[in-house]
C-alpha cells in the first residue's frame, strides 16, 4: 500500500506480480497443446460420460439447474452401476 514502510511508493501501476507471466505461461502450454486436450477429452468423455459432465460440464451450468443436473448425473451413474 502507498506510505507502507518497506515500500513507500507503492505497487507500480500495472503490476500484478508473478500472476500475468502465469496466466501468460498457462495461455502459451494450452495453444501449443491444443489438439491434445481435445483428444484427451473426447476419450475421457466417451470413457466415462458421467464423470466428465460432473468434472467439466456441470461447473459452467448455470446455478439454479445445477441440482437438478447433478441429479441426473447420479441417475445415471446408478443405472450404469446396476446393470
């Protein structure tokens, strides 16, 4: 903060530390890895469809029709695991 005793000054304007090269980094892996995580989640998609829409499907949803997809989720997975 301005006038703290260790930096009187302040954060420089713009500066987010160590947080823009991370996000920088993170950006550059994924575009060169691309066609990979495409592929890698097709297969997880097709190996098990249940956990692939918890892990990755059900966070984007919307709030309020979370639980009634989660529901479906567990519905479905219990029918895989009866038969």
């Amino acid at each position: 903060m301005p006038g703290a005793r260790l930096n009187p000054n302040g954060r420089p304007v713009g500066s987010y530390g160590g947080l823009r090269a991370a996000q920088q980094i993170l950006i550059d892996v994924v575009s060169r890895n691309q066609d990979f995580i495409r592929r890698a989640l097709q297969e997880e998609a097709r190996k098990n469809p249940a956990r692939f829409a918890r892990q990755f499907i059900l966070p984007t949803v919307p709030h309020k029709y979370r639980k009634q997809l989660r529901d479906q989720i567990r519905t479905c997975e219990m029918v895989v695991t009866v038969t």
